[in-house]
C-alpha cells in the first residue's frame, strides 16, 4: 500500500493534490499531525482533517506526532480518520492496550508508532492490540529527510512478532530505492512524500514504489 503525505503537498491547495494522488494509484492519504512539543514542527489539526473527509475518496491515514494522544483520539475519529496511529514515546507504556481499544471501538485501524532510537523489542507486548506498526526512518517532524538505513532493520522482528495481517508501514526518505528495501524486510505500507509530490510523474512514482 502506498500512502501519500500531504505534509509534501501545497497546503493552498489540499483538495488538487490529494485528487491527483488518488487519481494516480494512492491507496491511503497520510496526514501528519504535530503539535510543536512531541515534534518541533506544527502542522495540521482536526479541522483540517474534518475538511480533508469532505474530499478524500480514500481511507485517512492519520499519524499523531503529538503528546498525550489519547485526550484527542475521539475527536480525530469523529472528523473522519479511518487509521490513527499514535506514538510508542509519547504515552504510558500501561495504556496502550487500552488507546488501541479505544481507537477500533470508534471504528479505525489502531497504529503504533516508534521513534529512530526506540528499539523494535519495545513495542512487542503490544503488537497484538494493534493493527498497524509505523516505523520512523527519520526523525519526525519534517519531510524531505534522508532514510535511516539502521532504521528499517527493524521490520523482521516486528514482523516476525506480530499478527499474520498486521500492517508495517515505513515512514521517511522513501523512494524508489529505499521502499525496495523496506518491503525486501517485511514492510507492506509506504509512506511518500516529497518522492511523489515533487515527482514530474506522480503516477510513475507511486507505481515505483510498488515494483
């Protein structure tokens, strides 16, 4: 699967750029939310994705970069996120279970996500409340950053722990070369961004990271 970042799209003109990926081949539309305290960047927030829902023909693929996620998980389904996936460092690691509860009791997909320095065995008592992993091959915040090679090495045990259908999606400095990688380890959802908004051909560039 391949989820395009809109963090990489013009932001004057959200509703053009998520069409022309939907109409070139994106299976999720990824939304990066920051809260300039969990990340120092600040981006989008609910009613951005409220308005996104309007539009978007495909499934919401919201990723919470921010802290205490559980106060706004609620209200992030409510404006019509289909996946909301939070991070491993920025709650109680005896509330995960109960965040991934509350997320598919609202009828979304529950992710997870780790940080470059947080180790893949952290998360392991919990991949089986989840039903996504996203792993972070940059640091979170800002797009357009170089692949952490070190980073996608993690897939394997994350994959070899979790659930048959469990989803491994991979986030940052994806492109051509680097998704080939990913999905060499296990991973089966990419995360683009700058790779196929600044692509000459967006729909070339989304089927490459199929190939």
């Amino acid at each position: 699967m391949v989820s395009p970042s809109i963090l990489s799209a013009d932001f004057a003109n959200l509703e053009r750029d998520i069409k022309l990926v939907e109409d070139n081949g994106a299976d999720w539309i990824h939304v990066d939310v920051m809260d300039g305290h969990f990340v120092p960047n600040i981006t989008i927030g609910i009613p951005v994705v409220k308005a996104l829902k309007r539009f978007a023909r495909k499934p919401l693929d919201v990723h919470l970069m921010i802290d205490n996620p559980e106060k706004y998980i609620e209200d992030f389904a409510k404006a019509g996120a289909d996946i909301i996936t939070f991070h491993y460092e920025a709650v109680k690691p005896e509330n995960i279970e109960e965040i991934c509860k509350k997320i598919q009791s609202l009828g979304c997909k529950a992710g997870i996500s780790i940080k470059p320095k947080t180790n893949q065995n952290d998360i392991i008592p919990y991949l089986p409340f989840v039903d996504m992993v996203l792993v972070m091959t940059v640091e979170p915040g800002f797009g357009g950053q170089e692949f952490m090679h070190y980073c996608a090495q993690k897939i394997p045990t994350i994959q070899q722990n979790g659930k048959e259908d469990l989803i491994i999606q991979v986030d940052g400095g994806i492109n051509d070369v680097t998704s080939k990688v990913c999905v060499s380890l296990g991973a089966t959802s990419l995360v683009a961004g700058s790779y196929i908004y600044k692509s000459k051909d967006v729909k070339k560039a989304i089927e490459s990271l199929r190939a």
